[in-house]
C-alpha cells in the first residue's frame, strides 16, 4: 500500500502545483504524508457530502478540483461549514488534495475530459500556455466536430453527455445555425469570450455565463453559446483523473481502488421552466 506521500508525488506530475495561478489555492489541504493510501475518491467539491462519501467508501485520500479555501483563514472550527469539512476528514483519517487551475492548463486537463464527453476532436488550447513546447497545455480546447449539426443538437448532446442538473443545458444564439468547430472550457467560461470571438468558431460550450458578457458576445457575432453546469462541465475531469492515477497504481503494482463521487453538488437544485402550463 502506498503512502500519502507516495501518491501525492504522483498528482504532482500529472498537475505540478506551480502551474497553478497565483490567486489559486492547490495542493493538499489536510493529510499525514505517512498514511496508507489504498481508496481514493475523486469529486468536483470539498463540500460534507463528498466528506461523508469517503467515509461511506473507506477512502483515505479525497481530490477535489475546487479548494475548500481558496483565501487564508483564521479558524476550522467546526462550527463553520469548512471548519466542519475539517474535522470530519482529520476525525476519518482522510487527507484532502486539491488540482484546480493547474488542472485547467494541464495535458490532459479540465477542457479535455470536457470535449472528450462528448465525443470533440481536440484541435488546440483556446489560451496555449506559452512555457509548452508541444502546444498543447493551456486554458479552453478548441475543438472539430465530426459531422456539422445545428447549435440545437450539440446542445442537446451536451445535456445528454454531461451528467444531469437541475440547470441542464441552456443556449443563447440561433438553434438552426451550423456548427463545425467549438470552444469548450470547464467552469466558468465569460472572461474568455474575446479569445473565443478571435478563434473564429461556431458555438462556445462553458458554464456561469452571467447577462451582459452573453448579450454582447451574441449581438456582436453569430457565435453559439452553450451554457451548462459548472459542476457538470468540471465533473468529466474526475472520471479522467481517476483513469490517470488508476495507470499509476498499476504501473507501481499499488492496488488502489479509485472512484469518482456520482454525487451532484451543483448548488442550483431544482429548475422551472418560465411560462409552463401549471
Ligand atoms: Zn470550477
């Protein structure tokens, strides 16, 4: 069996914290770097559920994308929710570790598992990370569509590749326009409309579109927005990570069982669609 320490070194490869922006908080939370390691558990959110499910599988290792403090604290007490997340990994014997913007930019990242769910041919990154000699890390995919569909059907491609929300899939732009070649970038997607403008593509696949950035981006050009989830759009992310360090373990004969939490922890619960019949 591993050792914390063992397997941290491994994540490190895969999502060196460095690369990580400078206002991200990455790397492990909480964790003994001599524990044993033999389950792991991969989720989106450091949130008590995901806490509660490690516990449920016996994991001693949580990685999440979101940190659970992206800014400094000055408690973890267990009277505040994060606090609470603490003791409850610390009480199990659970370590937490976090790949976030480093995971973004990372080859294979965040985007990648994004155009991987649904089947996209990964073209180039949207934002090439300038320090790659291969051209391939950086922020947002662009990516080729085998076949043309309108921006209704790879919109309704989305909503059926991505795992369900409440929010499921939402478009701004004309349903019947062709759509070639797509931009897709995991989370939140706005401040990277001008790039995406530039690289001239059909449609934009992201998350958190908010108003304005949206009714500007349409008004100015025919681009297609695709608007999903930002738990759904990271969520494909975990399922390749945990295929990347389940090839780890087997490379270095360690045996561990990784998971990927099914669990929904998009904060928006319920939808109703405006102007339906009661
Ligand atoms: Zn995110």
């Amino acid at each position: 069996m591993p050792r914390l320490s063992e397997v941290l070194t491994a994540l490190d490869v895969l999502w060196p914290a460095e690369r990580a922006e400078e206002w991200d908080a990455v790397g492990t939370v909480c964790g003994d770097p001599d524990a044993g390691i033999s389950r792991v558990l991969f989720a989106v959110d450091p949130v008590q559920e995901i806490a509660d499910e490690a516990i449920e599988l016996g994991a001693q290792l949580i990685v999440t994308h979101h940190p659970l403090y992206l800014r400094g604290t000055t408690t973890v007490a267990a009277s505040t929710f994060k606090g609470r997340v603490v003791h409850t990994l610390i009480k199990h014997d659970i370590a937490l570790h976090v790949a976030h913007t480093n995971a973004d930019t990372a080859d294979p990242g965040v985007s990648d598992a994004l155009a991987g769910a649904l089947d996209l041919r990964v073209v180039r990154p949207l934002v090439p990370d300038a320090t790659d000699p291969h051209g391939r890390r950086g922020l947002g995919r662009v990516c080729e569509l085998d076949h043309p569909e309108t921006l209704g059907e790879f919109a309704a491609r989305a909503a059926k590749r991505l795992p369900p929300t409440a929010q499921g899939v939402r478009i701004a732009g004309d349903p019947d326009a062709l759509v070639r070649t797509v931009a897709v970038s995991g989370g939140s997607g706005d401040s990277l409309l001008d790039v995406v403008r530039a690289a001239d593509v059909d449609a934009y696949l992201t998350a958190d579109l908010r108003h304005h950035p949206a009714s500007e981006a349409v008004q100015q050009s025919p681009l297609g927005l695709v608007d999903a989830a930002h738990w759904a759009t990271e969520w494909p992310w975990c399922e390749q990570a945990a295929a990347q360090l389940d090839e780890i373990s087997d490379r270095h004969g360690w045996g561990l069982r990784v998971h990927v939490s099914p669990t929904v922890t998009d904060p928006w619960s319920s939808h109703h669609t405006s102007g339906a019949p009661n």
